[in-house]
C-alpha cells in the first residue's frame, strides 16, 4: 500500500510543472574576450542604455572579435535565445559547446532598436532585441563563443544575452523579476494613462475577430475584375471592398509571417499592398526577394488576405556613372520619368514583372498569374510627367535628348516640321533645349505650362499625356501577355497643378482598370529628415481632420483632406497610400474618418499606410517614422471601422455632382472644376458659386462637397454641362455642419464631431466634450473626454435594434511612454523626447445606453487588447466605461 502511496505521488508531482530558468548574461563578462574595441567614435554611445551600463564591442577594418561565455543550466533541454545587440549592417554568429558556427539572423526578429550614438547622429551605432530562435543546452556548464565579422568594420555590440524555458518577451533592460514593480512605477508616473501592451496573441475565438469577412482563402471567389464601377470576383460576380494595409514587413517569413496574417485578418484586412523593388543595385532581378513575395502571396491567401503588388519607385533607384541603361546618371539623383520614356528601362522593367508572375512557388508549384489571390499590380509609384521632378535639372541631358527626339518627331507628324511648330509658337515661348537641327525640342517648365497656357505649353501637355498614356497602355498589354488575369492600376502620383494637370494625369490612368491615388493627412512637421522621420528637436502641429484645421497654426479651415474621392470614367478607383501621420494627436480621427466617407463616397479600396511592424511597437524601424499602423489609435479602431467599410455599414450617398470634361478641353489647358487635391481654404470658400446653378470657366465646386455624396468626373468628346444638385440643405457654412444625403453622417467641423447614425452603425467621434450626450436611433454616449471615438456596430448582418451580437469599440488618444514636449510658440510643440515601447492611451471615460426596449437584458462582457472576454460590465441599458478597455461585447 505504502509502494502504491508513493507511485501516486511521484506520477502527481511529475504532472506539476517546474519553474523555468531565466539565464541572463551580460555582454561585458566573456570568459575569453578577443574583441577590438574602436579607440574613440564607435563607443561613444549613451551607457544608460545597456544593461548594467556596459557592453563589448568589436570594429577593425582588418580582424573579427570573439568573446566566450560560460552558462550553467539547471535543466536540458530547449531555451529561447535573445540576444541585446547591435542589428544594423552587423554580422553576428556563434557556437555553442563546440558545435558548428551558427548565423543570428539580424532582421527577423528586431525589436526596441534604440539609437545609442552619443551625438544622436543614426549612423551605426543602434541596439536592439533580436530574437534568435531556440538552442538546445545541457545540465550544467555550457560554452557559447560570439563572433562579430563582415563589413563594415566587423563591427558589433554585445550588451546582453538571455536563454530562458519559460515565456519570456523582452521589456526594455528590465529582467522579469523587475517587471512588475517597473509597470507600477509607470503607472504612477503616467497617470490618467494605461500602458497598452497586449501579450502575444494567441488567436482564440474571439467576438471582435473579423476573420469571416474573408474567404477560406483569398481567390476563392475568382481573380478579382472591375465590372460596373466596382471591384468584384469574376466567379461569383460579388462585388468586395478592401481595407487594406501597406505591408507586411519586408523582414518577416515563416511563422511571424503568419502571425501577422492571423494579426491582420483578425482586424478586418482583405489585402496588403507589397510595396518594393524586386531588383538588385543596378537593376538586375534578385532572386531571393521574388521567393519572398512568392511567400507572402502563399501566407496571406490562407487567411483570405489578396496582395496588390507595387515594384517600382523611382526612389528606389540612383543610377551609378556608366550605367549599362540608364546613361547619364551620377548615383547621386533618382530616374524620375524615365521610364515612360526609355524603351532599354522599359525591357529591363519587364523582366521584374516576368520574374514576379512566372516564377513557379516552390510549395504549390504555381506562378502568380495562376493565382487568384493576386488582387492586382501597380506600373508606376509616385511619378508623373506632370510633377515637379519632370525637369532637365533631374533627369540628365543624354536622357532628355530621348524625350526631346521624340517630342519633335511628333511636332513634325502634327504640323510638317519642327520648324513650323516653332514658328507657329513665336520667338517668345523659344527654350534652352530647343535644338530642331539636331530634331529636338525642349520643355517648359510645368509651372509656366499651368498657369500661362501658351499653344506651346498645351501641346506640350498633349505630348507628354500621350506617351506617359502610351506606356501605361503597352505595360498594360504585356502584363495581360504574361497571362495576368488581375485588375491593373496606371499609377497614384499629384500634379504640379490639381485645377490644370490633374485631370489629364487621371485620364493618363484610364489605360488601368482602376483609378489609384495618395494622400496623408497630418499637421506641420519640421526637422531633420521630417518627411520621413520623428526626433528629437523636430516642431510640428496637432491638426483635426473633424475641424479642417490648417497645417499651420492660426491660418483659416483647409477645406481638402485625402478622403475627397471623385469617381473617374465609372472606374473603381483606390487610395493605396494614405495614413493620419504622427506626432498629432487627433490620430484617433483617422480610422473612422476613412471607413465613413470612404463607404459614403463607395471608394473601393483604402490601404492604410504602413504596417511596418507585426507588433504593437512605437519605433519598429531603427527610426521612429511618421506612419508606423500598429497603434492602438490606428490598427486598434480597426475591428469597428473595417466593418463598417468592407460590409457598407454607412450606405453610399447620392450623386451630387456630375462634372463632364473633354480632352479637347483638357488639352487646351482648361482644367477643371473639381481638383481633387488642391487646397481651398475657407476664406476663399465664400467665392464659391451658389450650388445649383450653372458654372462659368474658372469657378470651383464646393469641396465639401465629398461630405455629403457622391461625385463623377467623366472624360468624353462631347462638351456637356456640369450638373450639381442644390447643396444648401445639407451643406451649412454658417452653422459650420455638413449633413449625408443618406442622414447617416452629421459633420459639425466647427466643434470638430462626427456623429454616425446608421442602422447597423452608430457613434460620435471628436471632440466629445463639447456636445455633452449623443443620442443616435438606438444609443446615447456621453463623455468629457476632448477627444474620443467610441462605436457601436452590429456583428451579425442585422440592425442594432434587432441584432444578438454588437461590438463596442472606444478610444481616446495615444502617445510613446516618455514622449514629452515643451511649447514652441505659436501653437507649435517641440519635441524633447520621442518616447519609448509600451504605447499609452489617455484614460477612458464615458457612459454608453442603448434604447432598445431588451436593453436590461443584453449583457455587457469587457473584451482585452486581443478581443479576449476579462470581466462582466453590466447590461446595456446603461453602463460606464472601464478606463483601460477598447472593446465590449454585447450580446444576449
């Protein structure tokens, strides 16, 4: 009996797990240490961020270093392996207990990258966690041997490594033991703040999981097609919205890959937007990044996500001297235009295409052009014949004499001679360039082309339309040669004139089969590298999309925002780069704003831009950008907004305004009425003709407009008149207020609130302390809060006043623990500090009723970051919000 007793115990306490092991070991204590430190510039680093304030390192252009460690286990077996190291531009191996040497992939797995430089300059000098797999170590003494290699320099940190059993997620320099007492004295040091900082997802069944919005997989219902102004699956002829990101990370594959598949589909995304090159340096195809945009395709198809692929930016070239094909460039400047233009680029661009959509996968055997979940390709990013960078100072003279060729061919095809184009011009509009004896002709600037008009300047805007549409057509066509059953977009890019050259850059896009476009919304932001970077010392504005609020402080409402979505040639037409960018905190507008007006314009597609991490990180890149997806004001209003858009929550409105142009027309330089993308600010409003009526050459369509409907540009051979319905009962300039033709979006951009009220759609977002309790048809929401966005949909198809199953989502503002300001004068703030991981978001604070006569009887369950049930709340007659919940579920 005693023997049984004992089997009992031991079979009991064998089923009991034991606690793990967290093996940390500093860098600065090898038991061998043959590493080259730098005499001076690479160590002059801030040692406040290592941990225990010191590290080894190793640059020398001509030796490697090596430093040996001894790390005694309690247990065999496997142990997460994290390393505290320098990730940009190093090689970094090892081995352990004399076994083979051993790569540590450098990109994968990065986390918290921190500038370290002392001078703050973003050169080398940068730490991070990287995830480095696992490792198999023995009971007892095991040595593991670190070598820094490679150029530039051989050069490497090695602050700490960690080797662990149990669940371990790096939290800055805190070891597990001290993060508990860190997160209290963050809380008390961020007060009326939450740390939003989720566990890793396990993706468990989840209320707010949108994941059967997609397909089993993506190109279930056939390759997509655009048929009716829309985009649709050509099998089963059902038209489909997409909400979209720009991503994923380049630097994921395999199981992090999935992940964030899991991450995006979970949050409503039906497709992302691969943007970069497929080639290497000097052009030629790489290989290794056509394999891996054969696995994302693989990945995101399994979680019904599509890819939409966009090869080619003219940024992501700079010609060297003696280029094979591309003459005349220095390696100092991009190939702006040229492609349009230069039949050798335009083989060599082919071959990327070619490599893309033949190439067989090696797991499924296929090529992309036999794959339905290829939603589509782009020709061209952000480049134009009618942008800035069109001129002879950026493009070089052997490239230019290509175009000017060119150009005077067609001059002598229009008018029997170059000599008598150029005399029919007058001496006066003569340029530089002009060089007929060697059958060339210049161009003129694009400035003296919009705004002076000459008979030169109109048919060189003809030209330059013709051969960039020419391009896009014969790409076009070749891509349909390779098989390509997908939809096909031109290009995205502005004008140096929206009124002027605007619309004959979208009728360029017609040769598509949709209309594309950017726009980022954001206040001033100034500093080194702003255009694509937040630091310290960099002064910016908070800007309110709600309130037309004008990049600059004090200037009048800018009545123009990158959602204002004409319909072109009944295309179906796309934003494929758009975000709300940051530092501003009226970020917690942007999600709302696009699922809104995007599904009252019955846009087709928004790609927010970017996900640039899979991880709710601040600074995923080794600098903090303006754009980063994964906040909690972005990415974490997504669930609510993505369903709003994708299933037409909010109806599309009435056709407001017809606006018919010609290319006679368009040609002579006449423009057109509705710009999309010029600013009109509001003191220029009160010129506005009264809507209704007819419109004389010159005048401009009230741009508010896009608030309250639909519009439609057609591009035709007959002169038509511009049609717009009377505006006045719903656009209000005096009350401020713009009113839906559907009354579903009621815009007060004086306070700066958006109240939806549709049936299966309801909320307010803005500046929620001053319109004190919301009532919609089914709710009322009330809350002191100066910013805040809170949303109630139904899950199940139905109307909130019958549905079983709403979702609850609300938010405040965001900012990085640590980021801090000081007052810049004139509305501007300077930044002193850019923060750090986790995000916070400002308390909640509110009270939510619904008026359904069942109320009583709905149960309000709190849901955590992943959408995981944590608490009951209440019933939905009436409840208070929890300060550090997003997400309620309520259902019977």
């Amino acid at each position: 009996m005693k023997n049984l007793i004992r089997i009992i115990f031991l079979t009991l306490l064998a089923t009991i797990p034991l606690r793990g092991e967290v093996l940390w070991i500093e860098g600065e204590n090898p038991v061998v240490n043959r590493m080259n430190r730098h005499p001076w510039w690479y160590d002059q680093v801030k040692k406040e961020e290592f941990s225990g304030g010191d590290f080894v390192s190793n640059f020398d252009d001509k030796k490697a270093g090596e430093a040996e460690y001894v790390v005694s286990a309690k247990a065999a077996g496997d142990y997460a392996f994290w390393l505290h190291a320098n990730p940009v531009k190093a090689t970094l191996s090892f081995t352990l207990n004399g076994g083979e040497a051993q790569s540590v992939d450098m990109n994968s797995d990065v986390r918290e990258q921190t500038n370290v430089a002392a001078d703050g300059k973003p050169d080398l000098r940068f730490i991070a966690w990287i995830g480095a797999g696992k490792v198999k170590l023995k009971v007892g003494e095991n040595r593991m041997v670190f070598r820094m290699s490679g150029e530039p320099g051989n050069h490497g940190y090695l602050d700490c490594f960690v080797l662990t059993n149990e669940a371990f997620e790096p939290k800055g320099l805190l070891k597990p033991d001290q993060v508990a007492a860190a997160k209290s004295k963050q809380a008390v040091e961020n007060a009326g703040w939450f740390a939003f900082d989720p566990p890793p997802d396990e993706f468990k069944p989840s209320s707010m999981d949108l994941c059967w919005l997609n397909e089993k997989q993506a190109g279930d219902g056939g390759f997509i097609a655009a048929k009716s102004g829309a985009f649709v699956h050509s099998k089963t002829d059902e038209s489909v919205r997409f909400w979209a990101v720009n991503g994923p990370p380049h630097e994921l594959t395999g199981d992090a890959l999935r992940n964030a598949a899991k991450m995006l589909a979970k949050r409503g995304v039906n497709l992302v937007r691969v943007h970069g090159p497929l080639f290497k340096g000097d052009g030629e195809v790489d290989p290794a990044k056509v394999e891996h945009a054969l696995e994302v395709v693989r990945v995101m198809k399994s979680e019904g996500i599509y890819t939409h692929f966009s090869i080619y930016f003219p940024l992501w070239m700079t010609p060297r001297a003696g280029h094979p094909w591309l003459e005349g460039y220095d390696g100092k400047t991009h190939p702006f235009a040229t492609l349009y233009f230069n039949p050798r680029f335009q083989e060599e661009y082919r071959k990327w295409w070619t490599a893309l959509l033949t190439t067989r996968d090696k797991i499924t055997g296929k090529t992309l052009v036999e794959e339905p979940a290829v939603m589509g390709l782009e020709m061209v990013n952000e480049d134009s014949f009618f942008f800035w960078t069109f001129d002879s100072k950026n493009i070089p003279d052997a490239q230019m004499k290509l175009l000017e060729t060119r150009f005077g061919k067609w001059l002598a095809t229009k008018h029997g001679s170059m000599d008598a184009a150029l005399a029919k011009w007058g001496a006066a509009s003569k340029v530089e360039r002009d060089a007929p004896s060697e059958g060339r002709v210049g161009f003129r600037q694009l400035w003296a082309i919009a705004n002076q008009k000459t008979l030169r300047d109109q048919e060189t805007a003809q030209f330059l339309y013709e051969v960039q549409s020419e391009f896009y057509r014969d790409t076009r066509t070749f891509l349909r040669s390779l098989g390509f059953k997908g939809v096909v977009t031109a290009s995205n890019w502005a004008t140096a004139s929206p009124e002027v050259l605007g619309p004959l850059e979208k009728l360029s896009y017609t040769a598509g089969d949709f209309i594309d476009r950017h726009g980022y919304f954001g206040g001033m932001h100034k500093g080194d590298a702003a255009e694509w970077s937040i630091r310290e010392g960099h002064i910016y504005t908070d800007r309110s999309a709600l309130r037309f609020d004008a990049a600059e402080p004090g200037k009048p409402k800018n009545l123009v925002n990158p959602m204002m979505d004409p319909q072109y040639a009944g295309m179906p037409s796309m934003i494929s780069e758009t975000t709300f960018n940051r530092p501003n905190r009226y970020r917690t507008e942007g999600p709302l704003f696009y699922a809104a007006y995007g599904a009252l314009q019955a846009t087709d597609g928004i790609v927010h831009f970017a996900f640039d991490g899979a991880r709710w990180s601040v600074k995923p890149a080794f600098w903090m950008q303006p754009w980063t997806l994964a906040s909690p004001s972005m990415l974490g209003q997504f669930p609510a907004t993505a369903l709003i858009f994708r299933k037409a929550l909010i109806a599309p409105g009435a056709v407001l305004a017809k606006v018919p142009l010609t290319t006679e027309d368009l040609f002579a330089l006449k423009g057109t009425p509705m710009p999309q993308d010029s600013a009109l600010d509001e003191l220029r409003a009160k010129d506005l003709p009264p809507s209704g009526g007819g419109l004389k050459d010159g005048d401009r369509i009230d741009p508010l407009i896009h608030f309250a409907g639909r519009t439609e540009v057609s591009f035709q051979a007959d002169h038509g008149q511009v049609s717009i319905l009377d505006l006045t009962k719903i656009i209000d300039r005096k009350a401020r207020t713009v009113r839906s033709t559907t009354d579903e979006l009621h815009l007060d951009y004086g306070k700066g609130v958006l109240v939806v009220n549709a049936a299966a759609a309801q909320g307010v977002c803005g500046a929620l302390d001053k319109v004190g309790r919301v009532e919609t048809k089914d709710a009322s929401f009330e809350s002191s809060l100066d910013l805040g966005c809170f949303l109630l949909v139904a899950l199940d198809g139905k109307a909130i006043a019958q549905s079983a199953r709403l979702l609850l989502q609300v938010m405040s503002e965001e900012k990085a623990t640590g980021f801090s300001t000081e007052d810049a004068g004139g509305g501007r703030s300077k930044i002193t500090r850019i923060g750090r991981d986790p995000w916070l978001v400002k308390n909640l604070q509110g009270s939510v009723r619904l008026k359904r006569p069942d109320a009583s009887n709905l149960k309000v369950t709190a849901l955590d970051a992943n959408g995981q049930a944590t608490e009951p709340i209440g019933m939905a007659d009436h409840f208070e919000l929890k300060p550090s919940t997003i997400y309620y579920q309520i259902a019977r």
